[in-house]
C-alpha cells in the first residue's frame, strides 16, 4: 500500500479543508507514492522520532503537530526542524501531520479527551456550521466539545483528568467544590472558547496553554483547568492507529517510544 492511501484514509477522517489558513497539515517530507514499510505514530516528529523511524526501518512518520509550520528557506541543520528534515530526506521517510483538521474533526482530538474521563451526550462546544464530508445539511465540524459527567466536585473530577491524561500538575482556578455535572474540553490552545464553555452551561472547563488574564477574566465564572499542552493531545496517535488499523490491519504501526513532552515539571 502507498504512503498516499494512509494519507487518504486519514483526511477521509479529517478532510484537509478543516484546517486553519495558519496551519500546515499534510504531507510535510517524503513522497506519497512510495510503498509503505511501516508507520511510527507520534505528536511532535522530533529529531529523536525520526531515528527511531530510521532504527525500525519504518518510512512513515505520522504526527499531530506539523514538523513545518513555517517555510524553511534552508536546510543547514542550524535547528531541531532542520535536521529532523535532513534526516528524513536522507533515509526516505515520509512525515504526515493531521493537525487542526483532527482537532475539528467529528470523534476528534477533544471527543478522545472525553472518551478518557466517561463522559456522555458529547456535542461540539462550538459547531462551525461546515460540511467537511459532502452529506447535505450534516454539520460536523467544529472546536470543542461538551457533555455530561456523573456529578462530583470540580476538585474530584480534575483528578480523574490528572490520571487520565498523565498529567505532572494542572493549573486551575475556581473553587474546587463547585459541584460539576457539565464539563468543556478543547485539546490544545483553547482559551478562546471559555465563554462558549459558560454559555453552554459548563460548571468546568479543560484545556491548555491558558494565561493569566484568561484565568482572571474569567471572574470565577466556572472552574477553568489548564492540563499542558501536549497533555490534552497526546492520545490522537490512538485516533491514527484506529483509522490504520481499518484500513489495513496487518501494517507494521507503533507508537514512539522516544517521544517526550517537551515541558517538563519539577
């Protein structure tokens, strides 16, 4: 099977046309119609990820984020990018990335995220109103999603989210009494749609890479809970492998062993 029918399989999942202007997803490096040896899931294709592809003798890198966001004007090695590129062109590995169009796709990255912590009734926090799949009025598209939970407190719930999602420390704010039913989640960047969260009902919101003023702009509205980045978006190599493994069950496909949040806490 060719590199290209992996990618095809993936955007079928979560078409292209879902990304932001700003984003890069797709084929980063490589060629899509070379044959596939095997498939190394990840969510930074770091330098230390393509040698792991290199030792496995794998030729598909699949990752969340882009390795690429930015245009390269050289390729002198001066950066962890550029020489994850060198190295890739220089053994044949192909790297893919399904970025904001996974995020917003439908059973996309938030949708994982509360499949981890059992919740139920989950929507789209934000419904963007797109047709990503050619089904006449069928709105699947959107950031965010929100659903129910067993009520417990707040302080109850962001330790399940802890364990769930291996988290060093979460940074919150609110009282963590608040009783919760209701909770918001967006993997990634998502303080943007803090008052979604609270128009919607949510008593918790979950999500990453918040500031200060959002947490203070927030007036303790709701319990707002930033988990890290790499965090909440981990587990989309587990949506990748999914979507693989139906398409072709016997491939050769693992997930990195090398791979490391890049943020560490003391």
């Amino acid at each position: 099977m060719k590199i290209k029918e992996i990618a095809e399989a993936i955007e079928q999942y979560a078409p292209l046309r879902l990304q932001e202007e700003w984003d890069n997803a797709g084929i980063q490096v490589g060629d899509p119609e070379a044959e596939v040896s095997g498939i190394l899931l990840c969510t930074d294709a770091t330098e230390t990820v393509v040698g792991e592809a290199i030792e496995r003798g794998y030729n598909l890198v699949i990752a969340h984020h882009p390795l690429i966001f930015r245009g390269l004007k050289k390729i002198m090695g001066r950066t962890p990018v550029e020489r994850a590129v060198a190295m890739a062109i220089k053994h044949d590995i192909t790297i893919y990335s399904a970025h904001t169009n996974m995020d917003s796709a439908w059973q996309g990255v938030s949708f994982r995220m509360a499949d981890k912590i059992g919740m139920t009734n989950v929507q789209f926090l934000d419904a963007n109103g797109v047709d990503p799949y050619g089904q006449q009025g069928c709105t699947t598209a959107g950031c965010g999603v929100i659903g129910d939970i067993e009520p417990m407190p707040a302080r109850e719930v962001l330790q399940r989210v802890k364990a769930a999602f291996e988290v060093g420390a979460v940074r919150y704010s609110g009282d963590g009494d608040t009783l919760v039913s209701r909770i918001a989640l967006c993997g990634g960047a998502g303080g943007f749609l803090l008052d979604k969260a609270v128009e919607q009902g949510a008593q918790l919101y979950v999500t990453a890479d918040m500031r200060y003023h959002d947490f203070l702009d927030n007036n303790q509205r709701i319990v707002v809970a930033d988990i890290g980045h790499y965090e909440s978006e981990h587990f989309t190599k587990e949506i990748f492998l999914e979507i693989i493994q139906k398409k072709n069950p016997t491939f050769a496909v693992a997930f990195a062993k090398n791979e490391t949040n890049q943020v560490n806490y003391l």
